[in-house]
C-alpha cells in the first residue's frame, strides 16, 4: 500500500511539471488563464505570471508578494492568521483587520473570563459533534482528519499552555486566566510575522477578474483613523489574493459573503436563558427561589405547526438549488414531534438558567425564534430516579413510576408533612464513583423547590403523608414529571453569545474551507452556519476551521497565482489536503 502511495505521488507530480512547460508553451501565443481541478484544492496557473519573457513589468509582478486578508480578529481570524502565515514560510504577507480597538474579546470573556478553550479531547469523536446543533455532519472530517481536537490541544501545550478538564469536560489553562490563551495566540502571531490592523473597519469587498487587476483577486474598501487629521476618517482600497472572513456573528461578515454570491441562512440567537415573568413575580412558583438548582432535570419542547418552517424563513435544511435573488429553495425538514435536552437546572430571578436550558436553547433555536420565545417547556425535575426505579423493575409511564414510589411514602413515613422535604434520594454512587460512601445519597430536589411544588399541587402545607389521598399525590407526581414552564422571552448567555446561522454549508469546501463560488475566499468559525453547545465545544470549531483553510489557502495564494515556488512544493500542498 506505501508503494502504491509513493507511486501515485511521483505521477502527479510528473504531471504538474509536464503541465508546468505546456502553460509556459502556450503564453507564447496566447494570454489566458489556463485552471486546473483537483478534488480537494482547484489550482488556476496564470499564463502571464508563467511567462518566460523578460518584460521587467512581467517579473515585477512575479515577485510581487502575495497578500492574504483576515477579516476579523476574533478566536478564529487570529488563529487562521496565524497558521497562514506558518504554512506560508515569509512568502505571503497576512494582515488581519479587526474593527475594535482589541482582538479576540470573545476569548477574553469566555467561561467567565477564564477561557474554556476547548472540550474534553479524550472523548470519542462522535460524543464530541453530538454537541453541535448545526454542523455535526460536515465537522466529522475536519475533527478526524485535518485538525482534530487533539491537534489543538498539541497546539496550545506545545507552547507551553497547560490545560486542565473538570468534571463536566470544560477544559481550561491551569491559570485559569483567558489571557493565557490570548497572550500564547498574540505571540504566536507575531512570530508567524502576522500583521494585525486594529479600530479598521471593512465598507465592502470587491471581486476583481485577474485579466482586468494583477493585483489580486479581492479589492477591499477599508476605513480607518486619519493619520494626518486627528478625528477624521480615511479610506483605502487594498488588494489581495486571498480573504479568509471569520467574522463571528457580526453582520459586516454575512455581508460580505452575500456580495460574493453566497447564501446566508438567518442567524437567530442560540445559549440563551428562559424568562418566565409569571412564575418568578411574586406570588409565581418560583419567586424567592434564585439560585437554587436540581442536579439533573429534563426539559422537553413540543414542536407545534406555528414553530415549523415558514415559506419565506431561512432555515438550516434548506437546500440551495441556485445563488442569484430568485434562487428557489427546497425544504428537507423532518418532522420533530418534540426536541429534549437534559442536565442541571438553575433558577434565576428572570426565569431558569443551566446547560439543560443552555442546550435546550440551541438545539430549539429556531422553534423559539419562530413563536417569538412565547412557549411552554415541560420540565421533568428527576429523569435520574425515575431511570434508577427502571433498572429496579418499575415500569409504565414516568408519571405512574413516580405515582409508585410517592404512594410508598405514605406507608413508610405516615406522620411526616408532606412540605418538609423531598422524600425521594438517588444513589450518586452509580452516577459518580468518586462519591464517599457518606455522601451517596442526596435529595433529588432543594427542599424550597420542594415545597413550591407541593403548593403548587394543591397539598396544604401541613398535610402529612397519611392523609394524602391518591389524587394528591397524582398531583404530585404530575408536577414532577411535566412541569409547565411558560417562557415569555430570553436573555442572552453573556459568557458565550452564539448564533445559529450563517454562511450556507453547502457552499463551501469542507475539506479546506474554500468557497465553492469564489476561489481564493475561505470561511472560518462563526461565520459559518455551525454552532455549538456551551463547555468549549464553538472554539473547537473555531481552531479546527481556521487551521485547516490555512493550508489550501496558501496553496491558492502561491501557486493560482505563480508565484515562483517549485512545482514540488504544490505537488506537497496537494497531498496534504488528501
């Protein structure tokens, strides 16, 4: 099979070197561009550059340095910089813009500003994109194949980053500092020699045809600080012969791809928290209770007809048949009767918070969107006791099993009030094994939380177990099992503000990010219609795209382009996109 590897590899490289000579031999009389295809990287040859007359303007531009664009200075614009500019070795100058003052603010934020930089890497694969709302599928190859997420954590601790995973598999720099992580990708930059222009903003970006501007491909309008007049604004148009827009979420970024003839799928917010002005004003179940939390609860969304697809929204399962203003979409929705997402649960003073809301959120994204965040969730408070009455032999629905161990209580514990207490204990033992042996048991629901619900089943406070009848404790078990949870709006998830949307999938490379409307342009991070779940899974992605459009992005840059480089070293590029 090696044999095999190295045999393929010698003919296409004979084969660039003989196509080399015939472009060469065809400037002669003609002046055109001449492309060739590859399956994973599209290579156009410039008969002009390849030209071997000595007109001085020719060789000019042959040696002119080729100019990569950043758009965007966030975690994903800086990393792919960042490796542009290593693969390129000092041949390609790359110049990152970014509209703020400072780059990556996200970074500097995130997991309350000590960077959850990543998930658990000794994860399988595929536990890992399960995490992803949007972007599951195409993620597999880049995860497995291009820059896997142990890659990254090479990446960072080979620079001396070191890395810890708490228990809910949030990875973080041992300083728990996020500047760690911005410092060790600054300086890695600048080693890179990568040239970042801060407070520049981006008007627009043009494509230029190469037989009209041998200046590069993308004219882009930049407007920035007067240098002469303090106040002022000056604007400038720049070229380049590769752009890598990693803008976020920010719109300038959609725009610019929109420009370009790519779809945009409309972003909507994504990790945020749940309102819910009627149980949390006073006199509501949940008013006094901010801050209390259920170790794990489960929340369920039924997906109604108003939630589903409308003819004029831009969803994630659309298919694009064409790129103009008049393109027809066709919709490839299944039917969801109902989206789940359970964890920890906590109540604030506007509504519930946790991953389970957090993964809720983005998983029902554009359910919530559609009805306007006005929606009722079902909260099952113990899906682990009820799973552990299973394993025990207890069966029918939730309700009933729950029904089951309440009516028990009223035999063992007859002359308890019913309010005192949660009566019912999971076995941390079977979910942690690092649990002491005194420590095993633990009430499945706060005892104020408790209470609220025992009013909220129409049990008088001071009724006792031996007095309730079986349609109170129906009640009960009811409210456990299927709470209504009202929501009447959202609030955002301050450390990690996410949309869903983006840049359509299908119209990109997803093997090396690169267009597949426009060569030269690559996409990375939020930019993309990709998202994740909170724990460090949307910076995965972001380094995993960034690095991996940085290869073929320097492949396009030097050699679409002609710059004179051997034929080997695009031959190397080539296989390395295999």
């Amino acid at each position: 099979m090696k044999q095999k590897c190295i045999i393929i590899r010698y003919l296409l490289f004979m084969m660039l070197q003989l196509m080399k000579h015939i472009y060469s031999f065809q400037n002669s009389y003609h002046h055109h561009d001449a492309f060739f295809h590859h399956p994973r990287v599209m290579i156009r040859t410039s008969s002009l550059l390849m030209s071997t007359s000595s007109n001085s303007s020719s060789d000019a531009t042959v040696r002119r340095r080729r100019r990569i664009a950043v758009i965007g200075g966030g975690a994903s614009g800086m990393f792919a910089a960042t490796a542009a500019a290593d693969a390129s070795s000092s041949s390609c100058e790359v110049i990152v813009f970014e509209g703020t003052s400072k780059t990556m603010s996200k970074v500097r934020i995130s997991g309350g500003g000590r960077c959850n930089v990543m998930h658990d890497v000794t994860k399988p694969i595929p536990q890992i994109l399960s995490s992803y709302p949007r972007g599951n599928k195409e993620l597999r190859g880049l995860f497995t194949k291009r820059f896997t997420p142990d890659d990254a954590y090479e990446w960072f601790t080979s620079r001396g980053v070191q890395l810890k995973t708490e228990s809910d598999g949030r990875m973080f720099p041992v300083t728990d500092d996020s500047q760690t992580i911005i410092s060790t990708i600054t300086h890695a930059a600048i080693k890179a020699g990568v040239e970042v222009r801060t407070k520049t903003k981006i008007q627009s970006v043009e494509w230029m045809d190469d037989s009209d501007n041998h200046d590069g491909n993308f004219a882009i309008n930049v407007s920035s600080k007067s240098t002469t007049e303090p106040g002022e604004k000056e604007s400038s148009k720049e070229y380049f012969d590769a752009l890598i827009l990693a803008t976020g979420s920010f719109p300038i970024g959609h725009e610019i791809a929109r420009s370009l003839g790519h779809t945009v799928i409309k972003p909507v917010p994504s990790l945020f928290t749940f309102d819910t002005k009627e149980l949390v004003r006073e006199g509501g179940i949940f008013h006094g209770l901010a801050g209390l939390s259920v170790p794990t609860a489960r929340l369920t969304l039924t997906v109604t007809d108003e939630m589903k697809p409308s003819s004029g929204d831009d969803l994630t399962e659309q298919e694009t048949l064409s790129n103009d203003e008049t393109s027809k979409t066709k919709k490839k929705r299944k039917k969801t009767p109902a989206i789940t997402q359970e964890g920890p649960l906590l109540i604030t003073h506007f509504g519930i918070s946790g991953p389970a809301t957090l993964r809720l959120s983005a998983f029902a994204a554009r359910e919530f969107h559609a009805v306007k965040y006005n929606c009722e969730v079902k909260v099952h408070f113990c899906p682990k006791f009820e799973e552990g009455q299973r394993r025990l032999g207890s069966t029918g629905g939730s309700e009933d099993i729950l029904m089951d161990a309440l009516w028990e209580m009223t035999r063992l514990i007859p002359k308890r009030r019913v309010a005192t207490g949660c009566p019912l204990f999971i076995n941390e033992k079977e979910e942690n094994d690092d649990v002491l042996p005194s420590e095993t048991n633990a009430p499945i629901i706060p005892k104020r939380l408790w209470a609220a619900l025992v009013s909220h089943s129409s049990i008088p406070s001071e009724l006792v177990w031996g007095d309730a009848s079986k349609a109170m404790i129906r009640s009960l078990a009811n409210s456990l099992v299927s709470f209504p949870l009202k929501t009447t709006g959202f609030s955002s998830f301050k450390e990690e503000f996410v949309t869903a949307g983006g840049i359509c999938l299908k119209e990109v490379q997803l093997t090396n990010m690169e267009s597949k409307i426009k060569p030269g342009l690559f996409m990375a991070g939020e930019v993309l219609d990709v998202d994740g779940v909170t724990g460090g899974f949307n910076f995965m992605s972001c380094w995993s795209t960034g690095e991996s459009c940085c290869c073929c992005c320097r492949c396009c840059v030097i050699f679409l382009y002609g710059h004179p480089s051997s034929s080997l070293t695009m031959f190397n590029c080539i296989i390395q996109t295999q």
